[in-house]
C-alpha cells in the first residue's frame, strides 16, 4: 500500500474503487487546525480590525511574548490565511480573506 494514498473497493458497489489522497487530507487538516485554536482566532480578528499590523503590535496588544506571536502567525502564514507586506525593515501582517472564504466554502461542501 502506498503511504499518501489509500484505495477502497467500494463495497457498496455504486462504482468502481475509490482513492484516498493521503497527502491532500493531511494538508487539509493542518489548515483546519491553523485556524481552529482560540489564540489564533483572536490573532486573525485584531489583524482584521486593524487593517494590517505588526508582530510588535500585535504582541504588545494581545500581551503575548513576542516569540509565541511569532509562531503562531507562522502557522497563519502557512496556512494561507494571512500575507505579508515588508515596509522597510517592518513586515506588516494583514488578513487573506479570499483564503477565509476558500475556507467558509470547502466546510460548507464538507458539512453539506
């Protein structure tokens, strides 16, 4: 068996076999999981408030460490769901809302 893809006989017999992309699900459930943890959320909604700030904002603002805002924008950045935008030696975080909306749709078809 391949490790990225799983491949089921469909015994309900409404087709032939279907494959499981392995790969795509994880990546799928890493950017569930960006967006799904409470400090994040928070982070996502101050960046929308403000239009766009920075890490120092934002960590002074949500007294964090600067370390752990560091990180968890990382994950955001990853994820897609926030760009960025260097002014010299600032780098200005802002909210990607065609990713929010990618999002809303891919739940709404999952849960639908």
């Amino acid at each position: 068996m391949n490790t990225y893809s799983l491949t089921l006989n469909n015994s309900q017999g409404t087709g032939g076999p279907v494959k499981i992309d392995l790969l795509n699900v994880k990546k799928a459930a890493m950017i569930l999981r960006a967006v799904n943890h409470k400090l994040r959320q928070q982070i996502l909604k101050l960046i929308d408030e403000e239009g766009k700030i920075t890490v120092t904002e934002l960590y002074v603002k949500l007294r964090l460490e600067q370390s752990v805002a560091s990180q968890h924008l990382a994950i955001l950045r990853k994820a897609g769901f926030v760009i960025t935008a260097r002014d010299g030696k600032f780098i200005h975080y802002s909210v990607n809302i065609n990713r929010i909306k990618e999002l809303n749709k891919f739940t709404d078809e999952l849960l639908g």
